[in-house]
C-alpha cells in the first residue's frame, strides 16, 4: 500500500513538473540532517516559484533537478525549497494470516521543511550562478501525547 502511495505520488509530481520543464539549470546537491548531517535517505526536493514547479528525486542524501539523465533544468529565478515523500514505512502483519494489515508511515524531515508556504529555506538560480545547492533540515520529532 504505501509503495503504491510513493509511485502514485512520484507519478503526480513529474506530471506538474512538467508544466515548467524546458531548458534550464541543473541543480544537484545534498541534503543531510542538521543534528548529525547524516544524509536524508529518500523523497523529493521541490524548487516552486513564479516560473513553475521543479522537483528532484533525494536517493543517499543526493539529488539533480530533472533526473539523472534529463535534459531539463530549472529557469532563472528565486524559489523556495520544499521537501515531500519523504518518509519511510513499516507494515503491520496479521499473525494470524502473514498478511499485512495496515502501515505506520513516518516521516523523515519537520513539518517546517515539508511545504511551500512553511518552509525557511530559498534559493536564487541565477543563468551563470551556482550549481549545486547543498541543503541541511531538521530531523522529524513526534509530537508527544497529551494525557
């Protein structure tokens, strides 16, 4: 179920890409954790501004805007850095069955750094500007329950 919701996803955001993609700048960077600067195993790192909407795919702590291989980059201007999909998750098995029941899904990055309209984090592509953008964010930590 959830590798579904992550193709799913994965399918949707490469779709609203696309709108925007054409030639450009390749951005490629790292992403790691403030705490420890461990790297971010997995997700989408997401470039929205008024040019249209890029993503990159974070694989080890490692990302390129458009892929690996595109063509494609992002056109000159300022963004803010989002991140999404980033989590990671665990089924629960029926003991009885060996099927799984249901999932707990985690996230891996605070809320802050998980949409357009929070997040702290901007940068400026510039035509003859930096090419990499190395990003750190802050680890999830749950939110302890009231008694």
């Amino acid at each position: 179920m959830t590798n579904k919701l992550f193709k799913l996803f994965f399918l949707a955001t490469l779709v609203l890409c696309s709108y925007g993609c054409g030639s450009g700048i390749k951005i490629s960077g790292t992403v790691t954790y403030e705490e420890d600067g461990s790297p971010v195993e997995r997700g989408f790192i997401n470039f929205s501004g008024a040019t249209g909407n890029f993503s990159g795919i974070i694989k080890n702590g490692k990302y390129v805007t458009g892929g690996e291989k595109a063509v494609q980059g992002i056109p000159a201007g300022q963004y803010k850095i989002w991140f999404s999909g980033v989590q990671k998750g665990e089924h629960i098995i029926d003991p009885k069955t060996g099927v799984p029941e249901s999932s707990i899904i985690t996230p891996l990055i605070a809320d802050e750094f998980c949409a357009e309209n929070k997040t702290p984090i901007s940068f400026e592509v510039k035509p003859d500007g930096q090419k990499t953008f190395d990003v750190q964010v802050k680890k999830y930590v749950p939110q302890r329950k009231k008694r």
